[in-house]
C-alpha cells in the first residue's frame, strides 16, 4: 500500500502514520480484523510504503478466490482512497 512519492512529501511523520493506519483499518473493517495477519510499514526506500497480509478466510475456510476476485480488487481500488 503506498502513493507517489510527492504524495509523502506533503505529509509530517504524524500524518503519514495515520495514513498507513487507515488504510490498515480499511481492511480489517472490510475483511475482519483476524484476518490481517501482518501490517509492516517501511519508510527505509525512497517511497514509503506498507505491506500487508491477508489470511482469506470465510466462514473458517480459505477463500482468495471468493474475497480477492477482479471485482472485489477493482472495489478495493475505488473505494480505499475514499475511506
């Protein structure tokens, strides 16, 4: 998860925290918070950036395919900038 790096520059620390916190928060409110097994920010490369893993389950069985399909990325797409 990330922006370009003007996007960054614009920002303090403090808002650049929070911006990789939302964006965290938008996936466990979207697809439970059990589910995000790690969210791991990295300000080390020239643009900062978070990486985030998902544990697609769905009444107690994986489900990438059901949860992560084309449809449901484009909605990730559109809809986390809005969130």
């Amino acid at each position: 998860i990330t922006s370009d790096k003007e996007f960054f520059e614009k920002l303090s620390q403090e808002q650049t925290r929070k911006f990789f916190e939302t964006a965290k928060n938008y996936f466990a409110e979207n697809y439970g918070e059990t589910n995000v097994a790690y969210a791991s920010v990295h300000l080390d490369e020239s643009t900062p950036h978070m990486h985030l893993g998902i544990v697609p389950m769905r009444n107690g069985k994986l489900s990438s395919k059901v949860m992560f399909n084309r449809e449901e990325l484009k909605h990730i797409q559109e809809d986390l900038p809005k969130y």
